[in-house]
C-alpha cells in the first residue's frame, strides 16, 4: 500500500493520538497507508516515543517522511497568516527528495488577503514595509509552485473548526489517492 | 569560491537589490560567493527576472539551492512567532540535499517565549489550545534540529532594527566561512 505521511501542526492538538487515529482510518478508507510523525519508526520500540528528545523526534520525522511515498500537509494558518513552520520544512524537504507533496486549509483565503488583514498592512505591505507577496495562491510562492512541481495540489474551504475539521482533509485524501492510485474520483456512468 | 544561497524575506524589503548586494559584500568579504534569490540562473538573462511568474521564480529558487554549497537562512519572525515559511521550505530542501544550513535572526527569544507572547496564550498553549512546543530551541525542532544535523547552527540576538540590521547576518557569515573554509575565527597567536 502506498504510503503517505501526515505533517501539520494536529501533533500539537489535545488529544494528538486520537487524531492522527481518525486521519490513519480515513487514508486507510482510500487505500493509502498512514505515517503520523507520533508513529515509531520501522523497528522502532513504541515507548521510545515517550522521549521527548527534540533531535530524535527531528531525525524520526525526516526519515519517515524518506520511508514515505507522498505528503499531505495541513498548511492551515497557524499562529498567524502563514503555515506552521515545522509542516513547511517537511514540505520543502519531501520535495527535494522527490515526493508527491499535497496540501489542505480549514481556511480559504489567500496569502495576500490574509496578510493585508493584519494591524498595519497597507494593500501592498505590513506594518514593517515589507512587501505582501500577491500572486493569488495559497501560501507563499516557494510552498505552492512546489507542491504543483510535486505533482499534488492544494484543497481549501472555509470550516467553522478551524483545527477541529476534518472535512477538507477527508476530501485531500480523496483527490490525492485518486491520483495516486488511479481510481476514478467520479464513476464514470456518472461524469458528465 | 563556495557558493551560499541567502533565503530569506529580505526580497520583501523595499530595496531588495541593494540589500542583496549589501549581503553579497559581506559574503565575499568572507570567501564566499553568494546567491541571491533575486539572481538570474547561470546561463539565463538577467531581465527575465521582470517576469513575474511565481512558478517560475520557484523553480529558479529550487536550482540556486542545487547549484550552492550551502544556505544562510533569515530565521527572523515574520508577521507573527515564526520565520517566513518560503524561507523554511528552502531549509527543508536544502537539508534534503545535504546543504549545510545556517540560521540567523535579529530577534533572540526562543519559540516558546514568543509564542507565549502572543493573545491568549497559556504557559503550555496556545489561544486555539495548540500545545506550545518547548524545548528551549529558537525555532520548532524541525527547523533548528535540521539545521544541526546539516553541520550547521542557528545565532540570534536582540538588534533595534529587525529587518535593517546586518550585524547579525555578518556574524553568521563569519562563523559559517570559518566551518566552511577552515578559517580560524581568531588568530592562532590571539587566542587564548
């Protein structure tokens, strides 16, 4: 079964195990097998996960996403306008190594409108002068036209639980085994 | 010369050619040739950069990175607790290809005190009830542990001027061109 691992900030939920539960069921549902960065690795004892060890829990994470065949990744804003900076890095990372890279939002508004809705920015910059980036994408050009290059694609809706929701991820997981896995996301009868 | 690629939100400062040559001085200075973002590719015309397609400039950005030897990162926060996410995707790649990455900010509080900082946090999380991760380090693990492991390191202090200041950027090099060049820091006959 392919896999794919899960990055985004759900790690730092209340309850981090039973979500990356619900997240493995939904992947499984669509023939894809899930890596949640709260998984041991391969031969790894499960109780070394009670080390929290920031440079171990570091080289685990790289070297599942290496064990990984694709990526899908919650780019939600977090934090501010912008995707949590521990999901980007696993990003850029899974692309260099030739992954499929996917990404969802429980948010649908683009970089620049979220951006400008910060104190201070003016339509063009923030409150510091710097420039506001606006080429209509999600997220910053290098995490988009990245995850293009990959071969996978960004899904965004508004949600009304911004972290609760797994409705847009539900539909990522649908439209990346689809490509993935080649089934039809619309039966044919059906299409048109 | 070895080449060093500076990621960074600098291309967002209002005059970002002469800020990249201020940072190509100061990398030359050093013994190292830097690679600006804003730099055409070897073999590409230099008014191509006019274009303004984010694909493209992407996919330039991905080929600096495979042409440098090394990356010096802006880890400064960015319009909220965290670094600019497409200068933490670039991180991430570059770890993936075996760069060595350096980090530095002009701002020295770690994570977990910044995002304490913010409206609505608790000691342990977030106003969304996001756990806060707290290890100490500048950045989330991903970033400043990869950074580590690249053979790299991460150096940050309080500067009055967030996005002017070079001070920090210019100990960096310093520091980055002695591990990369074997160059003594100090003097053999000063030392000690």
């Amino acid at each position: 079964m392919l896999k794919i691992y899960l990055a985004g900030p759900d790690v730092f939920l209340p309850q981090p195990l039973q979500r990356a539960e619900q997240m493995r069921q939904i992947c499984q549902a669509h023939g894809l097998d899930a890596i949640s960065p709260l998984d041991p690795l391969p031969g790894e004892q499960a109780d070394v996960l009670a080390s929290l060890d920031p440079y171990v829990i570091a080289r685990r994470n790289e070297a599942h996403i290496r064990d990984s065949d694709a990526v899908l990744a919650n780019l939600t804003p977090f934090r501010g306008p912008g995707a949590d900076p521990g999901t980007v890095y696993e990003i850029g990372y899974a692309r260099a190594l030739g992954r499929t890279v996917f990404g969802y939002a429980t948010v649908a508004a683009d970089h620049a409108t979220r951006v400008r809705a910060l104190d201070g920015s003016t339509a063009t910059a923030d409150a510091a002068g710097l420039a506001i980036e606006d080429f209509g994408l999600f997220e910053n050009l290098m995490i988009t036209c990245g995850i293009e290059a990959s071969g996978g694609f960004t899904i965004t809706a508004d949600t009304p639980d911004r972290w609760g929701d797994l409705s847009v991820f539900r539909r990522c997981v649908a439209a990346a085994a689809t490509l993935l896995l080649g089934q039809p996301a619309i039966p044919a009868a059906a299409a048109g």
